[in-house]
C-alpha cells in the first residue's frame, strides 16, 4: 500500500517517483502562473516531459484549470503509479501518459504541428539539451518552464562545464545564486534568436538549491544585444559592473586596482521576472489564501528592476570590518539617501541595490 500525498489541491502516491517536497514553491508559482494564462486566453494546454509521479499534470489541472495535459516519463518503471495517480486525479479523456525520451517526443509533437501553452522541462542537472527541441513544441506566446541543477557549474566552480553547457564562463563571486538564473535564462534567450524568436522572462525563482525559469516565447523583435552581456566583479574592492561586448578588454573598476573585474558571462542582464505578470500571480494567491506565496512574489516584483547583482550582508560585514548589518534598516538608509534598495528572493541575507558597494558599506558603519 503506497502512502499518499498532499501538496496545493492535489492528492496522489510518490512510489519510486522522484519527487521533492521542496520543490513546491518552484511548482505552485508555475500553477499561479498557468492559472493566470488559462483565464487570459481560455484554453490551457500543457506538456509535462519529465513528470515522475505525475503531481504538475494534477496541479496543472484541478488547480489551473488546464484542459489537456500530456504526461510524459521517460523511466517505465513509473507507468503504474502515474498512471493511477491521473486515473485518480484528472478528468477522463483529458490527459495521456508516455514513457519516451523528452526530446523525441518534442520532435515527435513538432512534426505532428502539436504545439503547447505550457511546456514545463523538470530536468536533473542542466535542461540545455532539451531547450532547442523544446522550443520548437511551444506555441508563440506560450509558456517554457525549465529547471537547472546545476549548481557546481552556475557557480563558477566549474567555468569549463558552464562553458560547454551554457556557452558561458561562470565566475565564482558574492552572487552565484543570481548567476545560475541568468545563465540559464541567457540561454535560452540566444537559442530562441537563433530562431528568429524572442524570450520574456515571467518568473525566476531560486529555492535554496535549484533554480528555474519560466519564459515567455515571443515573435521576433529586434536582437538587443545589451540584454546578452557579461557581469563584472571587483575582486579588490566587491564591485560589481555590467559589461556589454564592445566594452571587452576595457573594464576597470572605478577602485583603481591593479587587477581588473573578473567576467562572468555571457548571461542575461535583462529583469529576472514579468512585473504585470507578478502581480496578477500575487492576486491569484492572495484569492487562494497563499500568503507565503504572495509575500514571495512581492519580494521578487521588488527585485526585477534592480542591476543583475546582490550584495550578500557578511560580505558587507567581512569588508568593512564591522558586524553584520541588519538587512531592513540598511535597506531603509540607502533608500532614504536616494538609491534604490530591496531584499532579494535569492538570499535572505543580502540585498540588491543601486548604490556602490563603497555606499552600502559606508551606511552600514553608520547604522552600528
Ligand atoms: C526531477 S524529476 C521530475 C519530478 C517531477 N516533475 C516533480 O515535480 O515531482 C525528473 C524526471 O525526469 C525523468 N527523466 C530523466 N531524463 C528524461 C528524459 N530524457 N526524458 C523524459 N524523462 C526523463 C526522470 O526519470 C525523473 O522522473
Ligand atoms: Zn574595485
């Protein structure tokens, strides 16, 4: 007998499916989202490739409203317990299960002209492998959600993976957690280019451990090269800059130090998130009682206009040689001097800002 589970709406058994409770916020923002585009344009289509016990097919349907949902899980092994969790949980004739390899089903649905609104890639480690073919089975201003776990690479410990994986060299600094999203985001924006596409970022969102994004798939617009450049830090004085590509081989860091800022990138130095889209996400959770939910989603629209950086609070301490400085009230300060500052989703210690790190040090000391 196979214990059952509950998570939002939805009922089912985990069995030998992968699955991780912690996970959950990563899904219940890709639900307020679905549900939010479900009431926009009346029909919801979705894809799961990689859906293990099959909790994003139930989710997708008794809490977003999708009309059909194709389930798909590579791992045979998993047909009896996702097959009995839909048969549970979803509508009769709403939904199919196959077991194949994510990309020769995109290729498969391409062929077919089978294009989905929704189209959620809960890969291990990196989705770049399935982000070209899963492109290809979103509908244009349809929804692509994809998964990193990437970390040891985002992270700058390992440049030359990030570099075969994401075409990027990923640096170590204060603001890795940021990094592993923009990466993954500026890969995707460079395939779908490629395509003669564009990509809005919707939600980004980082838990702890992994990082996910949802993205936006848009005709053609003009290439915008400053939204696809490289992130610079100031080993000397924890400066962090943005760099577009004509500015390669010329950055300095206004501290004068001998060595220049070491280049993270290419990444997305575009907003992390859909403003609009965040507040009709943070009015659905708010209808559906999800108060952490909507406090999440506060702090994120916050964050989207802020430079694509973040200023951990021991790092602040550690170079100004003083106690750690309370987040709130050092936020409060830089605001009151004039920049704009706000907490960040993707550290709880630390904070984003306007203001050079030399200001954000300067007030802190002033504060103790
Ligand atoms: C992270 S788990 C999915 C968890 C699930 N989406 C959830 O939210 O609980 C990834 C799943 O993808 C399956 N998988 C791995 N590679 C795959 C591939 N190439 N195509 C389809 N499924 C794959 C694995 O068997 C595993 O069940
Ligand atoms: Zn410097």
């Amino acid at each position: 007998m196979l214990e059952t589970v509950t998570e939002g709406q939805v009922s089912f058994c985990i069995g030998p499916a992968f699955y991780r409770v912690q996970s959950q916020v990563g899904r219940d923002l890709a639900v307020l989202a679905a549900t939010v585009d479900r009431q926009r344009q009346g029909e919801l289509r979705v894809l799961d490739a990689m859906t293990g016990c099959g909790v994003r097919p139930l989710r997708y349907q008794q809490e977003a409203g999708a009309d059909w949902v194709w389930a798909n899980e590579a791992n045979p092994e998993l047909q009896a317990v996702l097959s009995r969790n839909l048969a549970e949980g979803m509508r009769p004739d709403t939904y199919c299960i196959t077991h194949q390899d994510a990309n020769q089903l995109f290729f498969d649905c391409y062929q077919r002209r089978d294009f989905y609104d929704l189209v959620d890639v809960d890969s291990f480690g990196s989705p770049t492998p399935f982000i070209s073919t899963a492109l290809w089975v979103t509908k244009l201003g349809g929804l692509l959600y994809l998964t990193s776990t990437d970390g040891r690479a985002t992270s700058g410990h390992a440049p030359d993976k990030s570099l075969q994986v994401y075409g990027a060299y990923a640096r170590s600094h204060p603001a890795v957690h940021e990094q592993g999203l923009r990466l993954l985001i500026g890969r995707v924006a460079q395939q779908a280019a490629a395509r003669g596409l564009q990509i809005q970022p919707v939600f980004s969102v980082f838990n702890g451990q992994v990082h996910r994004a949802m993205v936006r798939l848009l005709a053609h617009a003009a290439w915008d090269s400053s939204l696809y450049g490289f992130l610079a830090y100031c080993h000397s004085c924890g400066q962090f800059h943005t760099a577009g590509w004509r500015q390669l081989g010329r950055v300095q860091c206004s501290c004068g130090a001998e060595h220049p800022p070491v280049l993270s990138g290419p990444l997305w130095l575009g907003r992390l998130h859909d403003c609009p889209m965040l507040t009709a996400m943070a009015a659905q959770a708010e209808r559906w009682g999800w108060v952490e939910r909507r406090s999440l989603l506060q702090t994120m629209w916050a964050e989207a206009e802020l430079p694509p950086y973040y200023y951990p609070l021991a790092e602040l301490g550690r170079r100004g040689r003083m106690d750690i400085p309370p987040r709130d009230r050092l936020i409060q300060a830089l605001c009151d001097r004039g920049y704009q500052a706000t907490r960040t989703h993707l550290d709880a210690q630390a904070i984003k800002t306007t203001a050079p790190i030399a200001t954000c040090i300067a007030t802190a000391r002033a504060l103790a």
